[in-house]
C-alpha cells in the first residue's frame, strides 16, 4: 500500500481494520492467501503470516468467512462505522461515487462508439469471373465510384491472354471497395452487385474485411 494512500479521505494507517490469525487455530489450508487478492497474506511454515496488514480492503472479511478453523479474526464493525461518522466521510464518498459514474459512463460510451465502428462495413472483397473485355468492366467500374466517396482497390485481374480477354475468354478478377471517407458502404454494396450481374459476370465470392 502506498505510504499516504486514504480510504475515503481518512488515512489508511489510522484504521485498524485487518485480520489477525491465531497461528494454535491456523491448519495451514492455504484458503486465506488464496482467497485474498491484496497481498495481505504470506504462508511460513505452514501457517497464515499476516504481512501487509494495511493492504486489507476496510470492511471486507472473506479470509475470515472462508477460514475452516475461525483462526482469522477482525474488530468489531463498529470500529468502521465510528471512523465514518468522526470523519463525515459522506461528502468524499459521494464525490467518489461520481467520479467512479463518470468513468463508468464514459467507458460505455467509448464501448458502444467502438462497437458502433465495429459494426460498420468499410471495406468488402470481391471476386468475380467471366469475360471482362469487351464489356469495359473496368471503365463501368470508375463510372459507378465517380464523384462518390468509394473505391475501387486492389483491383486484379487475371487473365490467360490479353488478346483471349478482348475475346471473352474467360478470366477472373478479384478487387475490394472501400470507402474514402472511412464511413459505410453498405448501400454502395447492392451496385456493385447490380453492375456485376448486368454484366453477365459470376459473382464467386463477397467478404467483408
Ligand atoms: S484459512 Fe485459516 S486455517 Fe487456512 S491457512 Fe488461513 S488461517 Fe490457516
Ligand atoms: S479481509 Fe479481504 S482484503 Fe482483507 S485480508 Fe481478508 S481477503 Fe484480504
């Protein structure tokens, strides 16, 4: 625990909140240090060894409830609620719990933005065959994206002869659209399917990236 750390605007070290263990009850069964995820405990020769007694969480008292041989005591809990009254502690508690509200809200916020992002379609992958040539695939390709914020990228087209694809031999091409504006391009989607089946081409595969 960090020397000046407070609990709630009271020092730490003033409250005398930990556990002690009774080394003639203490069987060694482990659960106490297992259980607690403070590092308050160390095991030494088989037995609970209370190390860093100000790192236990005031008010907590699981190592107590899990201990098999009630070797693990606090003080009364009385202790707890005097300290609250002497020190009018609400006004900080409060302070507290807005600022933890504040940080939960913004984390859910930043949640839902980046689900939202998540959930946008920016860039697919297409992949078509048949015969391009002729059907100046390509330049229909610029005329749909024109003036619009998508791309056409990657574009690959694969063919056995350039004269043979003037001829329709069949051929392959595979290219990606994208947005220019890192927005959604899912309406544009439907075109670029409409452009493919007007043009007599095999739609061989369609992936979001
Ligand atoms: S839980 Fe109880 S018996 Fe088990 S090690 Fe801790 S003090 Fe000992
Ligand atoms: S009361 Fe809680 S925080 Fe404190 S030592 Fe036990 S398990 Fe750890």
């Amino acid at each position: 625990m960090a020397k000046d750390e407070l609990w709630h605007g009271i020092p730490r070290k003033d409250i005398p909140w930990f556990p002690t263990v009774d080394a003639d009850a203490c069987i060694g069964c482990t659960l106490c240090f297992l259980s607690c995820g403070r590092g308050v405990y160390e095991m030494q020769d088989n037995k609970s060894v209370v190390l860093n007694p100000y790192n236990c969480m005031v008010g907590c008292g699981t190592c107590g409830t899990v201990c098999p041989t009630q070797a693990i005591t606090f003080p009364e809990r009385d202790l707890i609620w005097k300290l609250e009254r002497e020190h009018k502690i609400f006004g900080t508690v409060r302070k507290e719990s807005t600022e933890k509200k504040a940080k939960l809200d913004a984390a859910k916020a930043r949640a839902a933005a980046e689900d939202a992002v998540a959930k946008l379609t920016t860039r697919t992958r297409f992949e078509v065959a048949g015969g391009f040539g002729e059907k100046r695939f390509l330049v229909q390709m610029e005329e749909l994206a024109k003036d619009r914020p998508f791309d056409f990228v990657n574009v690959n087209l694969n063919t056995p002869t350039v004269k043979g694809a003037m001829e329709n031999t069949p051929s392959f091409m595979s290219f990606e659209v994208t947005s220019t504006e890192q927005a959604d391009i899912q309406e544009f989607l439907p075109e670029v399917r409409d452009l493919i089946r007007r043009n007599g081409l095999v739609l061989a595969s369609e992936n979001k990236l």
